[in-house]
C-alpha cells in the first residue's frame, strides 16, 4: 500500500508578540520534524513527482510526503530554507497574489503583523527548490465570493505567476481551506484555468491513487503536531 501525506505548515519560527499562535512552528522544532521524517522512511517528493502520482503512482516509495507552505511569509526564506535544503527537500509556498512584498493584512487582528516574500525572495526561493504555487489574490475564503471573483483569483492568480516566474504555475491552495460553497463549480474553474490539483487544510494521509485532485487535504502542522499519530496511525 503506497500512502502520501501532504503536510501543511505557514511559519517557521517565534511568535513575534509573545502570545503564541498554534501557525508557528520554531526553527528547532521544524527540523526535529525534517529529521523525523527521514528516520522513518517518509520521502519528501517535489510537485513534479506529485504530479505524476495524480495519474501514476508506479514511480513513487511506499511513503512519501509533500512539504507546503501558506501564504508566502519571509521565514520561508530565513527561517525554513536553510533547513530543507540541509536535508536536500523539496517544498511548495502558496502565495497570494495581491500581498507580495506586503504582510498578512488578511489576518489583521487576528495573527501577528508579518512580512510577505516579495518577488526577489520569490525568484530566489525558486532556485533552492520551492516551487512558488497560488493562493488566490486576496486570500478570502471562496465561500464567500459570487462566481466572477472567485474566477478572478484563480485566473487571475495564475496569470500574475506565471508572468512573473516565467512557468506555468500548477497548483492552489484554498485560502482558509475553503472551496467555495460548490466545490465542484471551483474544481471545474481550476481545470479550466489549466491547475492540476487544489489543496484544503485537514486531513490524514491518503493512500494512492489520490481520488480528488482538486481538493487533497492536508495534515496541518503546528509546534506541538505529532508527527508519529499523524502519519504513522493511518
């Protein structure tokens, strides 16, 4: 039986304000959960190889995990690349569209004031392996759109990205794991828009073949996620 687990993490490092928020996952602790993935023959795979699993599972390990990140904070890249690339993973960051080179106004209130990647961060986290994904442009949760805007942050989403990273962009993320109040009228968007697979937010691990490409959940990682009850007790 072959499983993938996709995990979903958004920022690596301390809660700048000291109340804490369970969307933070210290330096120390991200790496604890790097190394306890390759100790347990978990394979991080990059998006091509996921990918490939969508329509043929034959290439891949019997377990395998794909490493994503929401909303494109900068601990991305100063606090989670140099780790990943110390292990040699791959990884996604999911950006939303409207906030590059700003900070998570979407979440005033709510989360810490924090820095999004701007497009020289982008361009460089490309480089070192990260796959820069959308997010839709506003990060609103699609449930609370008409048809026209949530049209508008899929395509528009996708055209802005790939302008800039001069490559097809290939996946979304469901801001707040949300598709929308028809989940198929937003898979059948995301098809026509030309994305492969979309992503909500909890979930386990799946065994393959991976039945809905355009809404995989995902295993939300957080400081104090285990990784052994996550992944191992399927």
């Amino acid at each position: 039986m072959q499983r993938i687990a996709v995990l979903g993490y958004h920022k690596i490092g301390d809660c700048p304000d000291g109340r804490g928020s369970w969307f933070y996952v210290p330096e120390e602790r991200f790496e604890r959960q790097l190394r306890w993935l390759l100790d347990h023959d978990w394979q991080v795979i990059d998006i091509e190889q996921f990918l490939t699993a969508l329509v043929s599972q034959a290439a891949l390990p019997e377990k395998s995990a794909l490493l994503t990140f929401d909303d494109g904070y900068r601990s991305m890249r100063h606090g989670a690349l140099s780790r990943l690339r110390g292990f040699g993973m791959p990884a996604v960051l999911f950006v939303p569209g409207g906030f590059i080179g700003g900070s998570n106004h979407f979440d005033a209130g709510i989360e810490p004031e924090e820095a999004i990647c701007d497009w020289e961060d982008l361009l460089h986290l490309e480089e070192q392996g990260i796959s820069i994904q959308s997010h839709g442009i506003s990060h609103r949760p699609l449930s609370t759109l008409d048809e026209h805007e949530i049209e508008r942050e899929i395509v528009r989403s996708k055209e802005l990205l790939d302008g800039r990273l001069r490559r097809p962009v290939d996946m979304f993320s469901y801001p707040y794991g949300d598709c929308g109040k028809d989940c198929g009228d937003s898979a059948r968007v995301l098809r026509r828009a030309g994305y492969k697979a979309a992503f909500g937010f909890g979930g386990r691990p799946m065994t393959l073949p991976i039945e809905q490409a355009y809404h995989v959940e995902r295993v939300p990682i957080g400081p104090d996620t285990d990784l052994a009850v996550e992944l191992e007790q399927t």
